[in-house]
C-alpha cells in the first residue's frame, strides 16, 4: 500500500526568504505524486503533480517540487514566502499500477513571519 | 465556475443518531471520492466511486458507513447509530474521467461531524 511521510508538524519561516516542505513517499511501483494546500475551514486546493518527465514540476502560487527516485523523496519548494502562504500543506501519492487511492501525509503547518 | 459542494457544512449529532452527508460534484465529472479527516490529520480514503458504482470501499471503518451514488451525480454518506470517533470532517473530492490515477482531485470544503 502506498504511504507518505511529511516529518516535521510546523515549518517557520521569514517573509521573503526561501520555503522547503519535505515529503519522502512509500509505494510499490511508479508513483504519481502530489502536494495540496489546505486554509481554515476549506477543502484542499490542488497546488501541482508529478506524473512522468522532468523531475523539477511548476505549480500554482510560485510553487515548486522536485521528485528524487533515489531518495523516495518529493519536497515543496518556493524561492520567497509571503505572508499568505500560511497554510497546512499534504503531500500525496498514487500508485500508477495501483488503485485510484489517494494517500495523504498527515501535514505540515507552514507559518510565515512577517 | 461550479466547485464541489458539500451539504451540511456543520453537523451536530446525539450518539447513536443517524446522519446524511450530501456531496454535488463538479458537473461531468466521473469519479467521486470520499475522505475522512480527523482533526491535525490527513485525510484519510474512505470509499471511491466511479459514476454510479461503487468500485472500492475498502476505507469504510465499519459497517455503520454507507455510501452511495444512484445516479452518477450526487452522492450520499451516511453514518448509522453515530460514535464518537466518528467525529471528523468529511471530504468529497471528484475528478474528470475514469483514469484517474493521474488526475488531481477537487475537493469540497467538507462536513464537520460532532457526535456529542
């Protein structure tokens, strides 16, 4: 069965500077790989994927990810926060042989200090 | 346009209540998830739907949990003789076509279940 692990409960970090959310996953052939962002009180919203072909993959808000076959390993990444990107944060995995299931970490709280 | 929507937002329930969970997914859209997330957790899988049958629902926790989806549209979860531990946010996520694996997911903004 596929899993994923999202170590660290809270990241801080500075406005303005860099913002790393790690995610290492756990599946039994090829996975497709994906990170969400969740605010108070909403569903969560789809920031980017991993499916196939350059490992470095672009997203929503200035969001990035890099997927490390080596390392298991899919960490969210963007070169400057801002305050508004204080939110909980769920990497994700699928199975591409598998089945249809979605396996989320349990999270990471991301707060940004003005 | 039209996100997923999820009907009642909040829900209060006595022990051993029943409840209904209502889920309107994006219109089109061919596979329906549903997830259960506890508070400071992930979501957790519960059942998954492809138009109206009912492909895995190997997530459900027990046999007070049912799931349905008669006409490939909306889509109902209901929690028979409600426990404690059922008290969750309940998630409903669709996506476009039934190759899914691939696909991202649109969530709702979920039902908040309190069994008192």
């Amino acid at each position: 069965a596929q899993s994923v692990a999202q170590p660290e409960d809270q990241v801080n970090v500075a406005e303005g500077n860099p913002l790393t959310v790690k995610c290492t996953y756990s599946v039994s052939g090829n996975p497709y790989l994906f990170w969400y962002v969740q605010y108070p009180n909403r569903g969560l919203q789809f920031l980017l994927k991993y499916i196939t072909g350059d490992n470095l993959v672009k997203g929503s808000y200035g969001f990035e990810a890099e997927f490390n076959k080596s390392q298991t390993s899919f960490h969210l990444k963007k070169p400057s926060a801002l305050v508004s990107d204080s939110a909980l944060y769920f990497c994700a995995v699928r199975d591409k042989g598998g089945n249809n299931r979605l396996a989320f970490g349990k999270g990471n709280q991301v707060v940004v200090i003005p | 346009g039209a996100g997923v929507s999820q009907s009642p937002r909040y829900k209060v329930a006595k022990r051993g209540q029943d409840v209904a969970l209502r889920c309107d997914p994006i219109s089109g859209h061919v596979s329906l998830f549903w997830y259960q997330q506890a508070l400071g957790q992930g979501p957790e899988f519960l059942t998954y739907f492809q138009n109206e049958a009912q492909l895995d629902k190997s997530g459900l926790p027990s046999d007070r949990f049912f799931a349905e989806r008669p006409e490939g549209s909306v889509s109902t979860l209901k929690i028979q003789r409600t426990q404690q531990e059922d008290s969750a946010v309940y998630l409903c996520a669709s996506s476009l076509g039934s190759g899914t694996a691939n696909s991202p997911l649109h969530f709702g903004n979920g039902t908040r279940l309190t069994v008192t």
